[in-house]
C-alpha cells in the first residue's frame, strides 16, 4: 500500500459522499424531485459499469522485474460484458446478468480458450 493514495482516497470520499448521503438526510426518498431519484438509482449501475470497463478493456499487468504493463485488451470479458448488459436491459436483473458473466469467464479460462 502506498501512503501518498491515503488523501486521494480521503478527497474521493468526500466527493461522493453527498450523492450517497442526500438520500438519509433527506429524511423521506418519495419527497424528492423525480429527477433527483432517477439520479440516485443509477448512481450504482453507472459507477459498476465504468469499473467493468475498465478492468476489461486496460488491464494492468505486471511484469518480472515490477514494471507495470497497460494495454488494450479484447478478450472473452467483452463477450460476458455484452452478455450481463443484455439480460440487465432485457430482463432488469443486474445479479443474473453478472453471475452470467462471470460464469462465461470461469468457463472460458477453464477449458482454456481464454488465458488466466
């Protein structure tokens, strides 16, 4: 762990601490503005789907002598991304469509058709 992350990750939560804390101070969720729920319901969605992208599309590897390596990757992860976006859009299930995908990974790595 490196130190000087500690006021980074200090900063981000207070960054984001009012979209989480709106809610609770607020008192009653059903008094709020449609636009502020519609906000607040895919705060969630939208912070989970930029992390999938991430760590999909940039993995960070790294190398022997300690270097980091970032590339571009496309692999079996796009196919488990498209397919958990599919059932969430189709069937609003966000736990179905992630066990999909993750289970589409699992399989692919264990039959060896994609690298661990």
């Amino acid at each position: 762990m490196k130190l000087e992350l500690i006021p980074l990750a200090l900063l981000m939560g207070l960054v984001t601490y009012p979209s989480r804390a709106v809610p609770l101070l607020m008192g009653r969720v059903e008094r709020m503005p449609p636009f502020v729920l519609a906000y607040l319901r895919l705060v969630g969605p939208a912070v989970l789907a930029a992390l999938a992208a991430v760590n999909t599309m940039v993995p960070v590897e790294t190398l022997d002598d300690g270097t980091r390596h970032v590339a571009f990757h496309v692999g079996i992860e796009w196919v488990a991304v498209g397919l958990c976006l599919g059932i969430v859009a189709k069937w609003r299930n966000l736990l179905v469509g992630i066990l999909v995908a993750v289970a589409v990974v699992a399989l692919a790595r264990a039959a060896g058709i994609a690298p661990v």
